[in-house]
C-alpha cells in the first residue's frame, strides 16, 4: 500500500464517515481496526486489524504516517507519547486528550479556567456523598459513554451500585436544565479555530436521539458564549481536531459544560448534509494542518436522528421502505449489525421549515427503526 | 469478502465517486480496475484488478453480485449478455448501452423517436461527406469522447485525417449554438424516473470546462423540454442509472441532442454539493432498483469548475493554498497523476449570487491547475 497521509485508530463509524471526506481531497487513511469487517473496515483498502492498546499495533498502523487520529478516546497515553517520540504526530495530543478521558481532570481543568460546570466533586465513600448533598449525579471519570458509567442519586442508597463498581468517581450537580446544547469547533495544530452553529442535542435513555441545528430559539448572546466557550477550552486545552463542548442550557438562562469529546462527535453528524464543510472534512483539514472549512449551514435547518437498534433487524430490507416515504432523507448506514439501543445508522433532513424537517428525519428514522 | 451488493466496471473518478454513497447507505461495491492504484481502487477495499473486455474478469468481479454498472462504456455487449444470461444484471443493459456506444445506432434511433438532433448521415467516402456539404462535423461512430474522434471540416481537405482513421463514421451538421446544456435523469428498471435540473456546460477544447446549475437565463419552457426530452429517452431507450443528455441551445432558440452518456456524467458533478441527493447515489440507487432521491438544488447556484492538468503537477502540494483562498470550496480530487489536459479533479461552490459562486469556483481550481 501507498504512504498514508494519516492513520486513524478505531474502526467505527466515525472513522468510517472520515473516508468519504479522505475520498474527496485524495486523503490516503490507514486503518487500525478491531476486526476485519468492522464499520470503518469495511471502506478503508489500508486497513491493519489490530488493538488499540497494544503499542506495536499502533506502531504498525502509524508507519510512515506523519499523523494519526482517533475514532474514540480510548488509546493508553503512554502509547501516544510514545508514537509522538517516534514522529508520529497523535492529534489531538495526549495532553489534550487526557481531558476527554478523565473526567476529574477535566473537571478541574475547567474549574481552574474559569469556565462554568456544574458544582463537582471527587468522591471516594459514602461520606463523601452524604458531603456533597442530594440529588447529585455520580460519574465514573473513565471510560462512561451514551449514559454508561452514571447514576442519578437522590438518596444515600442509590449510590452504592457507583461505589460498589470500585471505580474512581466524581460527583456532579443535578442540573436543572432547559436543554442540552452542543458547540463544536475545529482547531489546527497552528491555532486557528472555526465554531460550528450551536445545536440542540435531544436526549433518551441517556443517548444522543436526536440533534437541531442551530438549536431553535437559543438567545444570540447565549449561542455566542457557548461557541466563544468552545474556542476558549479548545484553545487553552490545545486540542487538535474536532472538538464538542457539550452544555446544558439552564432552566435559568446559563450554560454548563457537562462534557468534553475530542473528535467528529454525534451531536455534528448534521454537519455531513446541512454545513457546507462537514466536522468529518474538518476534522481531517485540522489533523492535517490544512486551512479549515466553512461551517456556514447549507439550508436554515438540518434535523439529524439517530438510528438506534430497535425492532428492525435487517436496515438493508428496510432501506426501500424509508427511501420512498422521504426522497430527501440523507440515509447514512454505518454497517454494524442492528443490537437493541446500538447506534447503527443516522438520518438528515434539512430545509427551511423546521416542522417539516423535523417530521421528515423522524419518520424516515422509525422506518428504519421500528419498521 | 462479503457479498458485494454490486459490481462496477472500471476503475475511473466515476467509481470512486460512486464509493462516497455507497458508504453512505452500507453498500459494498466490487471493483473491477485497470490496475491496483487507479482512481477507485484507492478507495474499495474489494477490488479486483483486471480488464473489462476479458469475461473472466468480469465474471469475477459479478460473483455473487446481482447487479453491475460501469464507470464508462465500453464492456464488449456480448460480455454483457453472457453477464445477464448468468443472472447478473447490467444496469444499464447492452440494448441500453448500444447507443451510448455507437453514435450512429443512437442517430437512428432518435431520428426514429423524432427527437431532434442536428442533420446527419453515415459517412463512408469522400464523396459521401461533399454530398453532405460543408462545414459539417465527422465523427468516429465508436470510442470518441471529450473531442477525441471528432473533426470539424470546413472544406474537402479536412475530411481526409478522419477518412484516413479507417473507422466507421457519421457527419453532422455544425450546429450555430448558443450554449451547451446538459440534461440528466435517473431511471428505476421498474421505469421510475427522476430528472435534475437543466445546467450549462462550458467547454474549452472539447472538454468540459466549468458546469453552471441551473442553466442560467434558460427560458422555463425549453429547461421543461429539454427535461421532458431526456426522461423520453431514457424511457425509450430502457435506461436504468443515470443518463446525460447532452444538448445545444441553438442560437434560434431550439434544443437538439449532441450525445448520451448511460453513467453519471462530468456535467453532473455539481449534484455532489449542490443537489440533495447526487448522481452518483441516485446512479447507485437506480441500479440496485431502490427508490430515487429528490434531484432538487440545495441552493440556488452551483458552479463545478473541472481540474484539468496544467502548470501544477503536485496537487497535494497546492491543497493548503485552495482551501485557504476559497474556504467554501468543495474540492475533489481523484488520486489520478498529473498529465496535460487530463481531469484530475473538480471543484464545486454553491451560494446564492452567480457571479461570487462562479468567481469563487474559477478561483480555486485555477489554483490547483495553474497554481
């Protein structure tokens, strides 16, 4: 095979909704992947099956590639240090990604930045916990994703299934909240940064559900701020890439950062069909030290929903089905097999009434979801 | 490999436009390519390298795939029929495909459809081309493209390179037009059909240089013919995929058919961008017999300016220089080498103002051909 341009670790469909930007600037990714057919696996020729914490694998997938980037958080630092002494740039960087794998320390980063989080806590008992008052919200600081690793307490019983996991732990305030927002930016290695429009993320069961953009109705000050914040963290935090600054909107009118995820993130999948540069191309662009896109939306209004295991088991005979009842869906499959609640598919529909485009991407999304 | 969902034949920038959506909607494309780097097989993992006018080959890129397409015209049809006869279907089908190959079976055609086309003739001798008269245009019945196995003749002279070629020719009438137009459409096998909008295609020596969506100052009466007359013919002809048709405006202000092409088409580029749905995923979704995605524009002007190799052989070298000048450009390259005049890429800007499109659009790709 060819030299890669970049190698990217993790064989998802964030990796795989990379290459269709990769195809289009004549970008060459090497793939490290979990399996031989894993979603990304599927659509990169140059792909290595290997683990992501064993270091000659990353080795492996890094040669001769003067970057690599990530499909998730999850590479051991030690091993990105290593891959940086050895010339292969990790973007973002160890330093940076520290932050978006631990949530005490981005906690305390924040705090110390001034940047306004829910009211936090380390916790190691009981104790600690009946200090830190009820209702609260506890947080493994590693590893959580999609509602994993939290439980919402609102008495000393509910906390032991967290403490009893043996996990290091923060408390966070229950936040009484309007909505989840998210901002996201993209930021090369030189410093220059560009802020997506802000999103309203809407959330069940924990996971991301469905995502407006720009989120409807949000004060221009507020939506300001919150990319003003995005720049601020992505700046300060030296993070290379995509990053999304997940908030919540306050029933009080202020915004919170709940979480930090330094890649293409699920609340901007809009991006791929409502933004004339999606965070996918972007990230690639900010990876590679390459002048960034425009992030202007396309249309007033993109509605992306998640498709999410459910009763249809086979998306393929279901796809006739949602082509015909919504001609201007943006289907995007991501080649996994359906699970319940497993994140296997998005939809995008944009336009310039929201109502429309909001029954529009929900229809084609049951479809494919419920049949 | 798994199963692919489809074969393509060839390994050109039409099929690795193709693999963009294909991702997209989860489907797995077998590649058959001239060589194992080309265009597309950079970007599929199951490619399998061999020649299109070999059956082996082509049986060994359809194992297992119930239908195959093309990135160009040029499968032998009786390999063709032996595919069909074996239970794959070529889409489109060799008694489709027959008058895309040969100029002067698709003149008798439309002549006996009545669609108009410009005055022709076969051509077998001099005298043949002075009974015609002049100036006219002779043109090789099979195998010429971007102006290649065309001649304008103008006096009896002229005629003799093309009668000296020794292959089977036509003459037509040098049409006095205005402007070139194109018109696409997308055909179901179960005879759906769907049609973009009308553009202009502008051409510099034979090839196309820059495509204007939609066709500017087109009176709505002749862009409504023009797009009735291609969903004809693809009906007509039996076509399922895409179909260009290629048009001249006349200067009196009539329409008359140049070419077809049963592929996507160089003057459809813009739909990657600038339509909801592109040629390349209805192209894809035609094939496969899957419901046709709305053909409307995202926004009011697209403008899809060719690269064309010129001053600038490192493409990759100039990328940091485009996306900086014009960060709204969508850029496609297409892992081709640099030689002169061949199309290494494209570049699409869409917006609301013509003029700032257009310049915007020039401007980039002149900075990726000439530097």
């Amino acid at each position: 095979m060819p030299i890669p341009h970049l190698a990217v670790v993790g064989g998802g469909q964030l990796a795989r909704m990379m290459q269709q930007p990769a195809i289009a600037l004549g970008l060459r990714i090497r793939l490290l992947a979990e399996g031989p057919d894993v979603s990304a696996a599927q659509v990169v020729p140059d792909t290595i099956v290997g683990d992501h914490t064993v270091l000659a694998d990353l080795e492996a997938v890094t040669d001769g590639a003067p970057v690599v980037t990530f499909d998730h958080e999850h590479v051991p630092p030690e091993h990105l240090r290593a891959l940086a002494d050895a010339g292969h740039a990790p973007r973002p960087g160890p330093h940076a990604l520290l932050f978006a794998q631990d949530k005490q320390q981005m906690r305390e980063r924040l705090t110390a930045l001034g940047v306004p989080c829910p009211r936090w806590a380390p916790i190691a008992s009981a104790d600690d916990v009946a200090t830190f008052g009820f209702p609260l919200v506890l947080k493994t600081t590693r590893g959580g994703y999609d509602g994993k690793g939290v439980w919402v307490v609102r008495e000393p019983a509910g906390a032991e299934p967290a403490l009893a996991a043996g996990v290091p732990l923060i408390a966070e305030e229950l936040v009484d909240f309007r909505r989840e927002l998210s901002a996201q930016v993209a930021r090369r290695p030189s410093g220059d940064v560009v802020a997506y429009p802000v999103v309203e993320s809407r959330q069940a069961g924990g996971v991301c559900a469905e995502v407006v953009a720009p989120a409807p109705d949000l004060a221009p000050a507020l939506a300001d701020e919150a990319a003003a914040l995005a720049v601020r963290v992505a700046t300060e935090l030296d993070v290379v890439g995509m990053l999304a600054v997940e908030l919540f909107e306050t029933a009080d009118g202020r915004i919170l950062v709940n979480e930090l995820a330094m890649r293409p993130h699920n609340t901007g999948h809009w991006s791929i069909d409502g933004a004339v540069t999606s965070q996918f191309e972007n990230h690639l662009r900010a990876v590679l030290d390459l002048p960034l896109g425009a992030t202007a939306p396309r249309q007033p209004w993109s509605v992306m929903v998640n498709v999410l295991g459910g009763a249809v088991t086979d998306l393929e005979e279901q796809l006739p089905a949602v082509l015909a009842a919504v001609p201007d869906a943006k289907v995007h499959l991501y080649g996994k097999a359906v699970k319940p609640g497993r994140k296997v598919g998005h939809v995008t529909v944009t336009g310039d009434d929201l109502e429309t485009v909001l029954t529009a991407a929900r229809r084609a999304a049951t479809l494919l979801t419920d049949g």
